[in-house]
C-alpha cells in the first residue's frame, strides 16, 4: 500500500487533481468511478477552478462509485454535489456523464447501472474494468458503501449492489469490491483525525482490520493528510 502524506485536506486534493490530470492526459479515454465526501468536494472544487481547461474533458466519463437514494436534487446526493462543483464548470458532454438514478426502485437501479457499467467499459475476466476509482474510508472502516455488516457486497458476483447505512437506514448503489479490485488504478483520499485509528489497524493488519471493507481493497494508493497519518505515527 503506497502512502502519499499531505499538510492538510487542502493539499491533499491539489496533490491529486495534479495526478489526475497527468493520468487523463495519458489516455484516450478515462472512465473513472468518482466519491462523495468532504475531501472529493475539495478536489472537485479545485479541478473547476484550475483545471477546467488544462484537461479534455471530452475524453472523460464520470461514473459514481457509490450514490444514495435520493433525488439528484438533494442534499445527499453525491451526484448533487458533483454537478454544483465540478461538472457545472467544465465543458463535458451530458452523454459522459452517467449518473446513478438514486431515485429510483434501489433494486432495479443497481441491475441498470451495474449493466451500463459493463456496457461502457471495458471487460476482462468478466469484470469492468475502471481506468481509476477514487475512494473514502468512513471512521467504521466502510468504503464506496460498503458497510461491516454488509461484508458480502465485497465478493458479490454484481457488479453493483443495494446497501444500507448501518445508523439512518439510508439505502445506497455501490458498486461491488470486485469491481474495485479489478481497476488499473484505485485511490484513497483519507483526512482528519477521526480515521486515525482504523488507519493503523489496516496498515499494521491488527486488531479489526479484517470487520473492515477498506482493508479487503487491493493494491491502493493512499492519500493522506497529517491529522490521519501523523498523528497516529507510533500506531502506524
């Protein structure tokens, strides 16, 4: 796991977004599976303001990696968030953009969307196969929307899933941990203190790194701020 550690949030997402825009500028096309969250805001926020331009847009599909059941209207939605940052600044044509239709049937929706999914890319061992997927780790060690208690979306046969937000009993589209597994390139944006402690379970393989769905993601390149690595340095 390669560790890429940062001042704060901030510098995270600048960090990134200047890999990113290295990693669509190699290609001809760039199908990446976006997240929601505090630190993907900042990203996007940041890729609108400097890098409207620098990057073709034209060649890049958004796809969501994992989206709640709301309207694309709402608060919630990840969707929602992406297009008031990002998507609304930028020239990408509304045939690259997919989103996840949260606000319909949950059961049917995760059958279209995984089926888009696989329509769109490309396809090795029958699996999709995401140029990049951008991920977050909750404080209880989820990833996408994959909960500990729902341990099984990490090995589903799908290639997207229904889950259930342990505390609200939100439901939510995730696409599945082989999906992610599958990807030639996965990245974490971890930051803040809170993450500390799973982060140092994960990385030493200790206490309950294996009840955790981010530590069953392979080969992952981690971003991190200080609050989340330095702090628990002696732990990590």
């Amino acid at each position: 796991m390669q560790k890429n550690i940062f001042k704060n949030k901030q510098a995270v997402a600048e960090a990134f977004a200047n890999y990113l825009a290295e990693q669509i500028e190699k290609s001809e096309i760039f199908h990446i599976a976006l997240s929601g969250g505090s630190t993907p805001k900042i990203l996007f926020e940041h890729l609108a303001k400097n890098f409207s331009e620098k990057i073709d847009w034209q060649k890049v599909h958004l796809y969501w990696g994992d989206e709640r059941c709301v309207p694309p209207n709402h608060e919630d939605s990840n969707y929602g968030m992406t297009y008031s940052k990002l998507i609304q600044h930028i020239t990408i044509p509304e045939s690259n953009v997919h989103r996840v239709l949260g606000e319909n049937d949950p059961t049917g929706e995760a059958d279209r969307y995984g089926k888009k999914i696989e329509w769109n890319l490309p396809l090795k061992n029958g699996l999709p196969i995401f140029d990049l997927v951008i991920l977050g780790m909750g404080g209880d060690g989820h990833t996408a929307s994959i909960f500990p208690h729902q341990m099984e979306l990490m090995d589903s046969s799908e290639t997207c899933g229904v889950a259930t937000h342990p505390d609200s009993g939100q439901q939510r589209i995730t696409i599945t941990g082989n999906v992610i597994n599958a990807a030639k390139q996965i990245h974490f944006l971890v930051t803040g203190a809170s993450k500390k402690p799973v982060l140092g379970e994960i990385f030493n393989q200790k206490g309950n790194y294996k009840t955790y769905p981010a530590s069953y993601v392979k080969n992952a390149q981690w971003w991190m701020d200080e609050e989340a690595w330095e702090e628990g340095k002696t732990d990590l």
